[in-house]
C-alpha cells in the first residue's frame, strides 16, 4: 500500500508541475493556484515542490540600464534672445522712423514741392509762350495781308520768255544748268507750245502721251532710267498746276474712257498792293537820288577846329589835382570850383549863340567873359590859372569855328 501511495502522490506532484507550467495556469494568482492544489490533495511541501519544478529556471539578473541626465531646458534663454532681438529692432525701427520724419521727410516734401512749383511754373510759361505765340501769328496774318501771296507755279524771269524747248535748252547751256535742274512748269509749256507748232496739230490740246512725246523726241535723256524718275515728277507737276486744266473728250465711244486733253492757262497779271506800289515808288527814288556835295575851302578847316574843340571839350573841367604828399589830404573843391564850371558853362552857351552881329563884338564879348572868370577868388590858384589858360585857348577856337560857319 505505501508503495502504491508513493506512486499515487507523485502522479499527482507530476499532474500538478503539468498543470502549473501550462501558460493559461501560469498568469494565475499564486494563491488561487495553491488553494485548488491543496483541494486536490498536495501538501504545502508538495505544491512547493511543484511550484518548483514548474517554475522556468532563472536567467541572471541584468542591471538597470542608466541614461546620463538630460541637460536644463534652454526654452527661456531663447524666448529672452527672442525678446531682445525684437526689442532692439523695434528701438531701431523707431529710431529710424524718427531719423525719416525729423530729418528726411521734411527734405523730401521741400523737394517735391519744389518741384511742383517749378513744373507749375514752367506750364505757365509754355502757356504764356503759346498765347504770345497765337497772337503773333493773328499779327502776322493781319500785318500780311496786304502783301501779295507768292505764286507756287510762277516761272523763274529767266526762263519766261522761253517758247520752246530748243530755246530752253540753249538758256540751260548758257548758264550750265541741267535738265533735272530745270524749271518743271516751263518744261511742261514748251512742251505743250511745241506740241502746237506741229503741222497737223495747230490749234489742238496735246494728250499725256502726246505731251511726254514731244518731250522725249527734245530730250533724248528722258528715256534712261534716271529721266523716267524725272518724267514723274512731270507729271505730279502736270496734275497739280493751276496752269493746267484738263478737257475731256464728249465725242469717245461708250464704254471707253474719254481721252484727256491739257489746256495751258497764262497765269493773271498780279496787281500790286498799294503797299507795293509805295515800295517801288519809293525804291526808286532812293536808287535815283543823288546827294548834293557843296564844297568850301574852310571844310578842312572846320574839321580840324570841330575835332580840337572836342578835345578841349572833354578836358576843360578836369580840376588841377597835384600829387599826393603823404600825411596830408587831398584838397576838396570848393564853392569857388563850382562857380568856376558854372561860368564857363554859360560862356560857352553865350559863344555859341549866333545873336552877336560881327566878330569884332565877338572878340570883345570873349574878354569881357574872360576877365570876369579871372577875379574869381584865389583859393584856388593854381586851379584858375590852368583853367584860364585853356579857357581862353577854347574860346578862341570856338569864335573862329562860329564865324566860319556863319
């Protein structure tokens, strides 16, 4: 019976190591599995040792791992770098925008104000030069309208007495001019004079081809390229002219265009203006007029006294001024000066009045005046005599140049 008991017990202790190493068994509490051992029948030694043999043998414990310690938080060093950079750049925005509003703007509106004045002042003038501009023009037109206006289709006086082309030609090589130089109406009357010269052709119109024909049969240098540009020109001068009219043909056939004649019209003496008329007339009588030139044998001799008074003239009330010494002033001119300047003056006036009858009167009038200016006081002597000296040297002169001349 023990023997069958001791197997019996360690069915059980192997039923139970089974049971406790399953995996559902094992996340069980270690309690509620030993109480259901014990109700299967195992002692405490017996569970022991069943929790022995069930429990995984034990793997060596690891230490704990360790991390260094994480360096202090450098959120509020950066947030206060924050701040500071903001705040020195909001002090600097500010100052910079005090700096512009104090200093600068004040410059830039002066600057563009000064700038507006002037363009406004500038419009002004260009409005002011365009209505003086307007209103010369309205005097032009009104002052010209009584001229006569220029003819664009008058013929040079050179060539108006042409009639044909040979004589045209030999006008050309007498003043070296070419054909391309030549006057395009007159080329064009001769042409059409010529045209009429004809036999069969008296009395009738040329046509276009007519016209350029009689040119082209005179002048053989029309037919090269250079001629044909020329012929052209011809022809703007022949549909434009107010000295050619055009006459078509009533006798053409329906359905065809009339044949077109040219008529030469002599231009309408111009009548000149009265303005005109003044002008030669008195263009005229200035070309034909002829100064008389009376000759004398004292016309040297007047020139030469003219010329000396003249000289005197400009010498006569030069006050005697002595060098300067030094430490003593200039002497001022007194009352005696001006009354010196105010009596020559009236004597010259009295010499050149032509109311003395003789010369004789005239010398004795001159000395009467002369001693008169020499008791003027001496305070200034030496300014006397000079002036006296050329006091009576000028009068002299000036009553021979008054007899003379009359």
């Amino acid at each position: 019976t023990s023997s069958v008991e001791g197997g019996t017990r360690s069915e059980l202790i192997l039923r139970a190591r089974v049971f406790l190493s399953s995996p559902q068994i094992q996340s069980q509490d270690i309690f509620a599995k030993r109480i259901f051992l014990l109700e299967k029948g195992l002692n405490e030694s017996e569970i022991l040792l069943s929790f022995l043999l069930s429990s995984p043998p034990q793997l060596p414990s690891v230490p704990p791992r360790t991390y260094p310690q994480p360096p202090p938080s450098g959120l509020l060093t950066l947030l206060i770098g924050l701040a500071r950079i903001f705040s020195w750049v909001a002090g600097g925005s500010a100052a910079l925008i005090f700096l512009y509003h104090r200093f600068l703007l004040p410059r830039i509106i002066r600057t563009a104000e000064a700038r507006k004045s002037l363009k406004l002042h500038q419009v002004t003038l260009l409005q002011k030069l365009n209505i003086s501009l307007q209103s010369l023009k309205e005097t032009q037109t009104q002052s010209y309208a009584p001229l006569p206006r220029p003819n664009p289709h008058q013929e040079p006086s050179l060539f108006a007495d042409c009639h044909s082309l040979l004589d045209l030609l030999n006008r050309s090589e007498t003043h070296h001019l070419e054909v391309n130089e030549l006057p395009h109406l007159t080329l064009l009357r001769c042409a059409w004079e010529d045209f009429r010269k004809l036999p069969d052709c008296a009395d009738s119109n040329p046509r276009t081809e007519e016209l350029f024909q009689v040119l082209e049969s005179r002048i053989p240098w029309l037919v090269s390229d250079a001629g044909i540009a020329f012929e052209h020109t011809l022809w703007d001068v022949l549909s434009t002219s107010s000295a050619f009219e055009v006459l078509t043909s009533q006798d053409s056939p329906e359905g065809t265009s009339a044949p077109v004649y040219w008529v030469y019209v002599p231009p309408k003496p111009v009548v000149p203006t009265p303005f005109l008329s003044s002008l030669e007339s008195l263009s005229k009588t200035v070309s034909t007029y002829q100064p008389t030139s009376t000759s004398s044998p004292y016309q040297h001799t007047l020139q030469a006294m003219s010329e000396f008074t003249g000289y005197i003239s400009s010498n006569l009330y030069t006050p005697y001024r002595p060098p300067p010494i030094p430490g003593i002033a200039a002497p001022l001119t007194g009352e005696s000066t001006d009354v010196l300047k105010k009596e020559i003056r009236a004597l010259k006036g009295l010499v050149l009045n032509r109311s003395v009858s003789n010369f004789r009167d005239y010398c004795s009038f001159l000395m009467d005046g002369i001693q008169e200016i020499l008791h003027v006081s001496d305070t200034q002597s030496e300014y006397i005599v000079s002036s006296t000296t050329v006091t009576i040297l000028y009068m002299k002169f000036v009553s021979v140049e008054a007899y003379l001349y009359s």
